[in-house]
C-alpha cells in the first residue's frame, strides 16, 4: 500500500523536556502548524507530529539537580507542554514522547534490524564530548592535549572513552552525496545543502550511538549496559510517531511515510541532514521530502535561550497580546530561512498597525456603514466598476503570489504580500467614500461594500493558516465558513466575484495592546512570586514541644460521599486502626472523583478540634499539596502502611 497523494506529514523537532516550553520551540511549532494548515485548507488530511525528547545525559542531570527521578521529572513538563500548545492553537494530530512503550520498543526492533544486517558493530570510541549538547564533537587522540569548546554552543567539552556500538555512516557517504546532487531543493532554504555537502564530502566517521556512561536511555537490545544514544532514539520518533514497527499500528505507517516536511532549527541541522537519511537509507525507506530549516530568534543579536538569561516567556505573551498576534508577529517578523529579532515594540507595532488598524478596522469600518443604512445582505454584483476591476485584478496577483511564497514556506514574504494587498483594498475604500456616496447613488454603494466583502474573504481564506480563529470570525461577519477543499486556491484566483454576503457585526477583532503591556505582566508574576516568598519567611520557628501536639496518622479512605450544599466538600469515612473510624471532610471536588480516593491511604491531622460544616461534623484533617498545574495531590505514605500509624 503506498501513501495516497492527499495525505501530508508534517514533524516539528521533539523538545527536551528540561523546563517548560520557550519562544524558540514555540516558534517551530507554530511554524510546522502553518505548514499543516496551509495544506488542510487545501483538501489535504493532515498528521501533525510533535513531542518530547526524554532521554540522556542532559535530562538525567537536570533531574538529578531537581532531586527527582528522571521519569517523574520529564512528567512533570509535559502538562505545560500540551497546555501552551493548545493555547497556542497548535493542532497536533499526535504528541509523542521518547519514553512511550510503543516507540521504545520500534527503537529497539530498529537496532535489532541493523545490527542484523551488519550496519552496526561494537567497538571503542574516545573522544570530546559536549555535555549540553549531548554529542561527541570531536574523535580524540593520544596527542591532545587540552580539550576543545564544543563547535556548536561554544562550551567546554570534556574527554571521553567508551565500549559503544557504531552506525556505519562512513558506507553511505557515496549514496548521501548522490542524494543531495539529486536533490538540491531537499532543504529550504538551499544554501544549507552546501554546507551539509561539504562535511559529508570531508569523509564520514562511523557514528557512535550507544552509551554506557548513561542510564536514562533505551536499553541497547542484547547488551543493557549500553543505552541507545538519545539522537538515534530522538530521530527514530518520526518514523514511530506514525507506526512504524507497532503491529497494531502498521497500516498507518504506510498512509503517511514518506514525511512531506520536516521543521527544524539550523542548530540541528547535521542530525537531521546526516544522520537521519543514512538511518533512512539502512532501513530501506524512502527519505524525507523536505527539511525546513528555520534561523534562530534573538535579543540582542544572542540566540534566545534560558541559559543566556533572554527568553521571553510564552505564557507571558499570551497573557498579553493573545495567541494569534503572537503566532502572526513571529511569522511575519523573523524571516523563517534566517535569524531574526525579537522586540517588544515591533511585536506591538505590527499587532496594532498591521492587525487592528488595517484589518480590523476594515472589516468594522465596512460592517457598521453597511448596518448603519440598513444593508445586512449583499446580492450578487452584476457588473464591476473599473475601480473594483482593478481591486479584482490586485487580489488575484496576490493569490497568486501568496501561494508561491507560501508553498517555498517563505511565510514572511507572503504575509508581506497579503498586506501590500489589505493595504490597497483600504485604499480603494477611503478613496471611494462609500460613507458620501450612499447619499445619492445606492447602488454604488453596494458595490463598494460588495469588493470590499470579495476581498476580505480572500484575505481570511488566505490567513486562516496564520489566525485560524480570528479568520473564521472574519468569515463569519461575511456570512462564511472556512473551507477545507482541493481545489480552494484554484477556485479563489480564478473566481468571478459573484458572491452573496450576510454582513454581521461582530466584536472588535484584534486590540491595540498598550504599550509595556508584557513588562507589566512580567512584574506582577514577580511580585506573587515574591509574596509567596515572604510567606514562607514570615513563616516562624516552632518547638519540638509545639511540633509533639499534633497527632499526624496514616488511614485509609473507606469512604467518600458529596456534601450535597457544597460544591468543594467530600465527606470521607477514614480508617485510622487504633484510632477508629473518623468522619472527616476535605474540599478537594475539584481536583478528585470519589473513586479515586477510596481505598488510598492518605495523612491526616487526627487532634483537631471538631468543626461543623454545611451541616456534618468533621473530626479531623486530610493533608494535601497542590502541584504546579494548581491540582491537588494526596500525601500518602511511599507504600502501605497499618492504619493508624503515627507520624514522627
Ligand atoms: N531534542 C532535540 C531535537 C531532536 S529532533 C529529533 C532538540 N531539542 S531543543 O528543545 O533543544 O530544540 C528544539 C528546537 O527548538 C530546535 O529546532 C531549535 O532550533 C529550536 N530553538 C530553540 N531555541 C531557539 C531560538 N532561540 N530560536 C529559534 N528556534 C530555536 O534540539
């Protein structure tokens, strides 16, 4: 079965999960959804694939530094990952994440396969190793004598020996360099291939991927003091994130493999140049059709990043401009094939002048003039004037145009495009003075109203991939629905203007935001950061004595039924062993059912005076904690314990 023609598969990088998501993985993410959405808008069915890499050396010291186990560790940012990716509007079809049982399991079947048929073997390697960067960036020999910085980030690197298994990448360096003379257009933009060519035709050293200096990974099948290296295990996720090697899922691999766009930064570009069609070609499947690669975002010329101390935070961004001013900002401001800068006060320019003043305002401008002398529908336009001809003419140059640019995933310049269009549109609206003309000839002013409503659906059918929900109100204050068919771009070039609308208004679609609207925020966090600090401070010591007076004890919920005039309260039945049967309550609807407390054990304050709620008296306290998401947790012993069991 081969993948039929409309299906598309587009991959963002998987994200290491060592805090929670920043602009720059925000960035790719939202590039890859454009992607997606540009093609669905155009009849396609669409698998959006993103994720998390979980594994290695950088994640097991991270966790270790936050004191917690890696897996506990890697989940506990995955909520905030899906979170911000929904707000966003990101519409991912699946989110992988490397420690899934699916995925570990085809990665071991993978290794098993080329081990096999020769392609991997055990040796030695030695040589200077990139901790942050998790990557041998240089072979060692007996010779050196100080350790190189890493070619990448810059830091130190630091020497390593290790028995590990080895990728025979140096036996496809012939059948790479044939692959990108015939496919000089592989990487968008094309100069990347030159650079990708010339490490490749400097010759091509087996690649190293198993460790044994590392626990959190993959189990190398047949030798478990090896782990699978994270790149091959990371890479491996695009071709397991759609079913490769899952039985249950085999059919569906072959619906969407080969991918038709991959999105990455300019960071990883080897890995994904390299490494990844030598992997491809071993396992006999066709290679990627194309890699987008996009530059970096950065403050001051700095490639943003938390450990240079410049990121900006996306929660923050949203909070303060919304998702799709953001996600327009970042597509129309960084040019995707380059590096681009951030800046507050061109993020609040284009959200301003480029959103609210020329389109919003068009749409608004356009509605209440209509509304105000009773036009709520528009019939078919018989005939155009040359004025609206030529508006006509402008918008189907710019269909045309905006396609190319979109389809070469030169995003800025297409939405540079679309504006120069939005920008004569209102030109054609002001100079027409629909507001004077309605005076003495209606049917003027009709057609005015008409060429306007023609060409604010082109632009919300075009930008929808951009501002999906905003386009859609756009469309709906037409009298549309977004459509989602093949031959949509087609039908729009060539399309006479014959359209009938239904002009509704609607509420005003994007707001200038004030200025120093995101530092404002950014202070208040601080400063509830900072009260909850002096909470704690104000916190003050207490005697062993004091400490001795409560009577903490383990028991188990036998129980829990709603406190029928509270919304918060359950009424639990708790067994505390020696201390008998107790009748306590806990406001803890919103974050458990019922049947998820019966039968765990959980702590509780058993000498409290008792107290009388909505009616039921309670003869005690149940201990919780509330995790970073706002949830509550129980605090429960690490495993069972007799019921009535003293704290100390
Ligand atoms: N885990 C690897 C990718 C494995 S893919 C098989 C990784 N993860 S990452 O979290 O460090 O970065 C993921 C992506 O975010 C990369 O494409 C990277 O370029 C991008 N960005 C991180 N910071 C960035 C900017 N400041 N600007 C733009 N994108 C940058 O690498």
């Amino acid at each position: 079965m081969s993948k039929p023609k409309s299906n598309y598969y587009v991959t963002t990088p998987i994200y290491y999960v060592t805090a929670k998501p920043h602009v720059g993985t925000l960035y790719s993410t939202i590039i890859a959804d454009v992607a997606a959405r540009w093609e669905k808008i155009q009849g396609k069915n669409i698998f959006f694939l993103t994720g998390t890499d979980e594994h290695g050396q950088k994640i097991e010291q991270a966790a270790l530094k936050a004191g917690k186990d890696p897996k506990t560790f890697v989940d506990s940012f995955i909520s905030s990952y899906k979170d911000m990716w929904k707000a966003y509007e990101l519409d991912y079809t699946h989110f992988i994440r490397t420690t899934d049982e699916y995925h570990v399991k085809a990665v071991q079947e993978i290794i098993s396969r080329l081990i096999k048929q020769g392609d991997i073997y055990k040796s030695h390697y030695k040589g200077w190793y990139c901790t942050p960067d998790e990557t041998f960036v240089a072979e060692a020999s007996d010779n050196d004598t100080q350790a190189p910085p890493c070619p990448q980030c810059n830091r130190q690197t630091i020497a390593m020996s290790e028995e590990s298994y080895f990728f025979k990448l140096s036996a496809y360096q012939d059948r790479l360099l044939k692959f990108y003379e015939e496919h000089p257009a592989w990487t968008s933009p094309k100069e990347r291939i030159a650079e990708v060519k010339s490490f490749v035709s400097s010759g091509l050293k087996d690649l190293s991927i198993s460790r044994t200096s590392v626990t959190w990974g993959i189990p190398f099948p047949g030798d478990p003091k090896h782990v699978v290296y994270v790149w091959i295990d990371a890479l491996a996720n695009y071709l397991t994130g759609v079913g490769y090697l899952s039985h249950a899922r085999d059919t569906e691999f072959d619906q969407w493999w080969p991918v038709d766009l991959q999105i990455l930064g300019k960071d990883i570009v080897r890995f994904h140049a390299v490494y990844w069609p030598a992997i491809l070609m071993a396992l006999n499947l066709p290679i990627s059709k194309r890699l987008l690669v996009h530059g970096w975002i950065t403050v001051d010329d700095k490639k943003m990043s938390k450990s240079f101390g410049n990121a900006i935070d996306p929660e923050i961004l949203l909070k303060a401009y919304g998702p799709e001013p953001v996600r327009y900002y970042l597509m129309r401001q960084i040019p995707v094939n380059q590096d681009g800068n951030f800046s507050f006060s061109d993020l609040e320019h284009r959200v301003g002048a480029d959103l609210a003043d020329s389109l919003g305002n068009l749409l608004n401008r356009m509605v209440s003039l209509a509304h105000q002398h009773n036009v709520t529908e528009l019939t078919a336009q018989k005939k155009w004037s040359p004025k609206s001809a030529e508006l006509h003419e402008q918008a189907q140059k710019c269909i045309e145009q905006y396609c190319i640019l979109m389809d070469a995933s030169l995003y800025h310049q297409a939405l540079g495009v679309l504006w120069t269009f939005i920008s004569h549109v209102n030109g054609y609206f002001h100079a027409q003075e629909p507001w004077r003309i309605v005076k003495t000839d209606k049917e003027a002013f009709i057609e005015i109203l008409s060429a306007t409503a023609h060409s604010l659906r082109i632009i919300a059918l075009l930008l929808w991939p951009v501002l999906p929900k905003k386009m859609e109100e756009l469309l709906f204050a037409l009298g549309f629905k977004i459509l989602n068919n093949e031959n949509m771009i087609k039908d729009l070039v060539s399309e006479k203007w014959d359209h009938e609308f239904v002009l509704r208004k609607i509420d005003v679609l994007f707001i200038k935001p004030e200025a120093g609207v995101y530092e404002s925020i950014m202070k208040e966090k601080m400063s509830e950061k900072e009260e909850k600090k002096d909470e704690t401070s104000a916190i003050s010591t207490i005697s062993i004595e004091d400490l001795s007076k409560i009577y903490l004890a383990v028991g188990t919920i036998t129980d829990c039924q709603i406190v029928e005039k509270s919304d918060k309260l359950y009424k639990l039945t708790v067994d505390l062993g020696v201390l008998g049967n107790r009748t306590i309550l806990a406001g803890v609807r919103n974050s458990f059912d019922a049947h998820d407390l019966i039968g765990k054990q959980g702590v509780f304050v058993t000498n409290l005076a008792p107290r009388k709620l909505m009616g039921v008296e309670s003869q005690g306290m149940m201990l919780i904690a509330q995790d970073e998401s706002g949830k509550l947790q129980l605090v429960s012993p690490g495993s069972a314990v007799p019921n009535g069991t003293r704290l100390r």
